[in-house]
C-alpha cells in the first residue's frame, strides 16, 4: 500500500504541500514531487495525521494499519506501493560481540530465521484480505490505486533524488 490520505490523490499536483510520513527510500521523493517526507514511531502516526501534522501515512498494511486507527483519520487508502517493493527481514548483531559468541549461539540464532519469514508472510495473507474488506465496507475507506501517472512521478522523483535523512517528527 502506497498509504493514507486525507483527500483524494487524482494527478501529480495533488501532492503538492503534502507532507507524508513515510520512511526509508522515498525519503529523497521530495524534490521531483513537492511531497514532503517525514519519519515518526508507529505510536505517534495516527496522532499526527488526526491533528493535520502530516496529511498522509504509509505503515504496514490493511490489517496493521487497521489497528492504528489510520482509517479514523484518513479515508482514502491507496495501492501501488511504489515505495517498497519488497519487504525483508534483518538480525544485525555487532561483528565483536558475534565473535565473542559460542558456536552453538551462532547455529542456533541462524534457525528461526526463515520459519519466522515463512509464518509472517502466512499471517499477512490470511489477515490482509479480511482487513482491506473490512475498511471498505465498514469503515467507510475508498480504496484504489493511485494513477499511473502519480506513481511514475513519484518513483521518478525518487530515483532522481540524493537520500537525505527524513524529518522526524516528536
């Protein structure tokens, strides 16, 4: 999912003056787009899209999101997430203390690793669908995709852009 809006996204000017939190890549979008890039913990999204601090969000997905109560404070929901086009899981741990570790911790903290990937992508799709039909016929969401020409702009803007670090909202 792209993210929430407060009002509909229809060309490339409907992002301008828009500020969206959204990390990681797309924190370079802004200068192609006039979409502004911020960055703030999940707990404070939904307090800052409610008070107008930031007009648009992108967290998790339906189900996630869903729990965040985005949807109390936008209605428009969009697709194409030209942002993140895969999602990945890390364990980073500090090459000195990996060093340090017994053999038999460094086997076992290579283990879960693909089961746990395995389990959240099964819960994704099991719990995804029943969230996105339950916004939109209960929550009163308009979901659709963005227009390709929005979404060609945006992943313009962001190619062409240096990254630079986001603002982090408080």
């Amino acid at each position: 999912m792209t993210g929430w809006f407060k009002k509909p996204i229809e060309k490339v000017d409907d992002l301008k003056g828009l500020k969206m939190r959204i990390p990681g890549l797309p924190d370079g979008c802004t200068s192609s787009s006039a979409l502004t890039c911020a960055c703030c913990r999940p707990a404070k999204i939904f307090p800052a899209l409610e008070r107008g601090v930031i007009d648009a969000a992108e967290f998790v997905g339906p189900y996630l999101d869903r729990q965040l109560g985005l949807h109390r404070a936008a209605k428009y929901y969009y697709t194409t997430g030209w942002h993140e086009t895969a999602t990945s899981s890390e364990l980073i741990i500090n090459k000195a203390k990996w060093n340090g570790l017994p053999r038999i911790s460094k086997r076992l903290s290579k283990t879960p690793a693909p089961p746990a990937t395995s389990s959240a992508r099964r819960g994704a799709r099991r719990t995804m669908p029943e969230a996105m039909q339950d916004l939109i016929k209960n929550q009163g969401v308009t979901a659709r995709p963005l227009p390709d020409t929005v979404v060609e702009a945006l992943r313009e803007a962001n190619t062409k852009s240096s990254r630079r670090q986001s603002p982090r909202i408080r």
